[in-house]
C-alpha cells in the first residue's frame, strides 16, 4: 500500500506539495472515484489512478535515452550553462544523468532514477562499451591505432584496450569501457592527434539510432532488459 502523494510524486508529477494541490482539486481518481485526501492508501499494483481521467502507469523506474545537444552540460542546474534537463518534460528533473558527456560533445545519454544499474552502468567491475564517433584533426595512421587498441598509459591511469573501426582518415568509432573524464580526447592527444567533433553513438548494447539532436525518449521493457543483462556479463 502506497500514499496517493507519494505515489504521484513517485511517478514524476510533481514535488509532494505540487501533488497535493492536484489532489485537491479533485483532479486525482482511484478506479474512477475521486480522493480528497492526499493520505489515501491504495495498491499501486492493482488499483488504478488517473490524473484528469488520464491513467497513470506505475513505473518503479524511468529510463530515459536523451541525444545530448552540444552546448548542454550534464547537470540538473547550473548557473552558467543550459543543461541536459532543459530539454526534458519537469516530471524528470530529480533523475540523474548515467555519466556525463562534455558540454562541446553531443549523442546517446542515458538518463535514470535507477539506482542500481546506473551505478553498474559506470562501474569499473563490468566494463560496458560506449561507443564514440571521433572526427579528427589530422589523418590517423596504423602506429596511432594499434596504440589505441593496445591501451595507453594517460598518466593517472592506462586505459582499457579499446576498438577502432576507421570510417575515413579523419573519421573513425572508437569504443572504449571505461567513462574518464575528457578521455576520449585524452586518448587522441596521446597519439598526437585532437578530437573536433565528438558524439557517442552507442552505450552497451543500446545504438541511437535515428534519434533527433535535442529529442528523448523512454526505453523499451526490451531494451531496459538488455542493459540489465551487459551489467551481468
């Protein structure tokens, strides 16, 4: 049994103030009868609720796949920049970003109130692949890519092997295990090379795919599964 404010809140509608205010205006329905009182008790898993006669479907969790715009820093408020949840609906501003992408990178970012996976999303004990669309300064030679894909010592640690699949000779997908931070573009520099363009394409078995710049959408029961299963592997 779940309060009918908590259960609100839970599920994105507001802080417990904002939903009780909904709650009293007669806004909130339980199997169709109106609840005055935001203490209501009922069965999430059972009972149905509505918010102007919209139903409402429990979710223990929200997964989200956001295409991260440049210029969006990976934060739920800055005072300087825009950020990653500007560009979401404000059900989903407590949730916290899987990582984080540079503010000049753009593509895949995952976005949870799952705290479970999203720390063996990030975590070292797992290794789950990102994979990243690098467009380069100069032409990247055969020396560089072995380099790459042998590991390479950055100073404060030596990185994973990574993959590199080239897509032209300024152009290339590198796929890398570990989330450091400006790694990727560390990585570059230590081969004598700079990143001008970066966007992850890819994170564990989820692709962007044709998702629009800027646009976000909720993860399939499918897809929420996949990842669950990359961090058992």
């Amino acid at each position: 049994m779940i309060r009918l404010d908590k259960f609100l809140a839970n599920q994105g509608f507001g802080t417990r103030k904002e939903v009780k205010k909904l709650i009293r205006k007669g806004a909130v329905k339980v199997d169709g009868i109106i609840q005055w009182k935001d203490d209501y008790k009922f069965d999430e898993n059972t009972n149905v609720v509505s918010l102007y006669d919209e139903p409402v479907l429990y979710k223990e969790h929200t997964y989200i796949m956001l295409n991260k715009k440049p210029g969006y820093i990976c934060a739920n408020q800055d005072g300087l920049h825009a950020t990653v949840f500007d560009l979401l609906p404000l059900r989903f501003q407590k949730m916290s970003t899987v990582g984080r992408l540079d503010l000049d990178t753009s593509g895949l970012l995952l976005i949870t109130d799952d705290g479970i996976l999203l720390h063996r999303l990030l975590s070292p004990n797992y290794h789950v692949w990102k994979n990243y669309e690098v467009s380069l300064e100069k032409n990247i030679d055969a020396e560089a890519i072995s380099a790459l894909c042998n590991g390479i010592d950055l100073g404060d640690f030596t990185t994973l092997p990574a993959k590199v699949d080239i897509v032209d000779e300024k152009k290339i997908h590198l796929s890398i295990r570990e989330g450091k931070f400006h790694q990727v573009k560390r990585m570059l520099q230590a081969v004598n090379n700079e990143v001008i363009q970066l966007k992850r394409i890819s994170f564990g078995p989820l692709e962007l795919g044709d998702l629009d710049e800027g646009d976000w959408r909720e993860l399939s029961d499918r897809e929420i599964a996949l990842l669950k299963e990359a961090c058992r592997s």
